[in-house]
C-alpha cells in the first residue's frame, strides 16, 4: 500500500466521520424542538418524551465523541 492509498483511507474516514457527526447534530437538532413542542402539550405521553430526551442524550453522547475524535491531538 502507498502513501496515497494511506491518505485517501485517512480522507474517507475523515470525510464519513464529518458526515456522521453533521447527521447527528441535525437528528439532536430536531429532536430538541420536537421536545420542546411536546413539552407545551398538557396531553404529552411522559413515557415517549422521557425516551426522546434519552435519546437525544445519548446523541449528545455520540457527537461529542465524533467531535472528539476529529481534533487533532494536541499533543502530538
């Protein structure tokens, strides 16, 4: 494998990471105003909106991950 084959490996991984972490942010986007909308209802099912937030958590979880994972070491 060369040197070019390395990199584009390292541009593609980099490039999926990107987009996934973008997917993310969007998806925790979306669910904290559905959240937030639910939440005004006084007929909200309290057992849909605890797993919305539950999984809006554990997006946050996945994104600061992602995010993470794409800054460079600083010590390095």
């Amino acid at each position: 494998m060369t040197g070019n084959d390395d990199n584009d490996k390292v541009d593609r991984e980099l490039f999926r990471n990107v987009e996934k972490l973008r997917l993310l942010r969007i998806e925790h986007r979306d669910l904290d105003e559905i959240i937030s909308r639910l939440s005004m209802d006084i007929h909200v099912d309290e057992i849909q909106l605890k797993r919305l937030k539950k999984r809006k958590l554990i997006l946050k979880d996945q994104i600061e991950r992602y995010s993470s994972e794409l800054i460079p070491d600083l010590n390095a």
